[in-house]
C-alpha cells in the first residue's frame, strides 16, 4: 500500500501517519513525488484495517499495490531510481557499459582485458573470480586470487569492478574488493543468498534466470530490497526456450515490460543472450534502442583461447566497433530525446 500525501502536509503529519503504521507492527518508507510525498507500507496491509488511515491530517488518498513485490514496483516508487556504484550512476538516462573476460584467468590477462575495456570507453570491468559451471570439470575460477587481480585493474584502470557471487560465504571477500555484487541466473532463486546480499551495502546486479518470469525475477529483486538493499539493478541476460540457433532468447520486451512495472535500472546481457559474438553488436544495439540503461559485454584479449565463453567473447577489434555504434546510437537517441519511454 502506498499513502499519498496531499501537497499541503506537514512533516507532523507525516510522522503521524508512520506512527500509525509502525503502532501495527509494519514499516513505512517516504518517497519524494514530483509535487507530494508518499508513504509506503511495507508488510501485511490487513494489519491497518483496524487503523482509519485515510482520516488522518495530510492524508489524500490510501493505494493498495496489486504485485507481490511491493519495494521494486513502480506503484510504490513512481520515480525511476538511478543506482550509484562507486561514483558511476546507473539509470541516469545515460547507458552505461560493463565488459571484460566471462573469467578471470591471469593477472596478465585480466589486466589486457581492462585496458581494452578502458580504451573503448566501458566505465566497468566485468569478470568472475567463481564462475558457477554446469559441468564440475569445467573452469571454477581463481577464487581470491581472481578478487585481488580485478582490485589490481581497478586501480590501474578507474574502472568498477562488478563480479559474481556464488555462496552466502562469499558475499564478505567479494564485497571486499568489488564495488557491485552479480548474482548469476542460476542463483536467480537461491533465497538465502538474496536476502545476505541485501544486508550488505553494496549495489547488486541481478540476473534474470534461465526459465524465469519477469514476476518471478521482481520478486527475486524484493527479497535483496525488502532485507535492506535498495540499490539493485536488474540484467536480462536471455531465457531458455526451444530455439537452439542461439545459447538463449535474449528478450528485449523485458526491457519495456520493466520500464513499466518497476522503477529499478534494467541493463543487457546480449553475450549470454544469444552466444555468438557476431550477433553481439545487432543485440547490444537494439537494447539501447529499447530503452536498457547500459549493457554487459564480453571482451577477451583473445577469444579463440578463453577458458570460458570464448564463441561469445568479442575481440579488442570487435569491441571496439561496438562501442562505436554504441556511442552514435546513444547520442542520436539522446539528441531526439528517444531514450526516456513513457512509464504511464
């Protein structure tokens, strides 16, 4: 539920409205409108039946939110919300870029992999240190060793550092050296997982999972929100269907369906959403076009020799030729005043 303020309310008011919500045992956060101010509830709404919350001073109007995800809905927070890591803000109408290695390999490669990333104009390194594999004899990561190499980039470089985590476990050295918390497709669901990585205070990057729904994935986002953690930004990154051609069906709709039902920064993934770095460029491209407020890209030194996702790897030439289109595009879009959609 959301109360929403009328504009002549007092901050007295207000306070009388929380203490209300907060005298039946729910939690209430106060949101800046363009004109009014709102208070959301947060928890079970039947609690306020006994409570005449519309009656109250200031009061104009009380909305129930019809998703069950509360926190993450645009209904609760009108206002599309920009995620600042470490400086760099995300959904602030400019799209920002994450690319790098899918792993950390060596220092000699990783520390390549940044400079390209930083010549082309990325303003994140992307790159894991524990890479989650389908197979166990797969590469696993360089664990730590890995964190400390991407630390290294960073300062060589001035690049954020997003890389995943995999464990409750991990979430304490990864945030040590990270400045943004990936949380896989896989561990899309892992709830115990979400709700520590909501505790902690860096922003969050969430992975749609491989058969999830929109619903099911703003609720994943819920869980990181509702134990403390507004700064999450969302990433499609493809779903799995019946199509082979590609490694998944990368869903751009998602872009626009997110726009519409949430307020958070939605970001894509087109290396993993399609699996061929030839089709990487068209994908990026059309996200951008779509409204995506950045996107995730992997770039090896070279490719043919990656110990992860090598076919979907670009190279330093192809990168390159990316970013350009990607500036071009931008700035047009920017220029026509295209890149806001209507969230009506």
């Amino acid at each position: 539920m959301v109360i929403i303020m009328n504009p002549e309310a007092t901050s007295q008011n207000i306070a009388e409205v929380i203490k209300a919500i907060k005298s039946v045992g729910l939690d209430a956060k106060i949101m800046e409108g363009a004109q009014q101010k709102i208070v959301g509830v947060i928890g079970d709404k039947t609690k306020l039946a006994s409570v005449a919350i519309d009656a109250l001073p200031g009061v104009e109007s009380s909305v129930a939110i019809s998703k069950s995800y509360k926190l993450a809905s645009r209904e609760f927070h009108p206002q599309s919300s920009v995620v600042d890591v470490s400086g760099v803000p995300i959904g602030g109408g400019v799209p920002v870029v994450m690319a790098g290695p899918c792993a950390v390999e060596s220092r000699e490669q990783l520390l390549k992999a940044a400079q390209i990333v930083k010549d082309g104009g990325a303003q994140f390194l992307r790159g894991g240190a524990y890479k989650p594999r389908t197979s166990p004899y797969s590469f696993q990561g360089l664990e730590v060793e890995g964190l400390k190499y991407l630390a290294e980039a960073r300062e060589v470089t001035g690049l954020r550092i997003v890389t995943e985590v995999t464990t409750v476990e991990g979430i304490a050295p990864v945030a040590e050296y990270a400045d943004m918390l990936q949380i896989g497709a896989r561990n899309m669901q892992n709830f115990g997982l979400l709700k520590e990585v909501g505790k902690c205070k860096r922003p969050v990057l969430l992975k749609r999972g491989l058969a999830a729904t929109i619903d099911e994935w703003l609720n994943a986002a819920e869980y990181i929100m509702n134990a403390g953690n507004p700064n999450v930004v969302l990433c499609e990154r493809g779903i799995r269907t019946y199509e082979t051609y590609t490694r998944n069906t990368l869903d751009l709709s998602a872009v626009a369906a997110v726009k519409h039902l949430s307020h958070l920064p939605i970001i894509v993934d087109p290396s993993h959403g399609t699996g061929k770095w030839r089709m990487v460029k068209p994908m990026a491209l059309a996200a951008i076009a779509a409204g995506a407020d950045g996107l995730m890209m992997e770039v090896h030194p070279n490719p043919a020799r990656a110990l992860s996702d090598g076919q979907q790897s670009l190279t330093p030439e192809h990168y390159r030729t990316v970013m350009n289109g990607i500036k071009k595009l931008s700035a047009f879009l920017r220029e026509e005043n295209l890149l806001t959609l209507d969230e009506g």
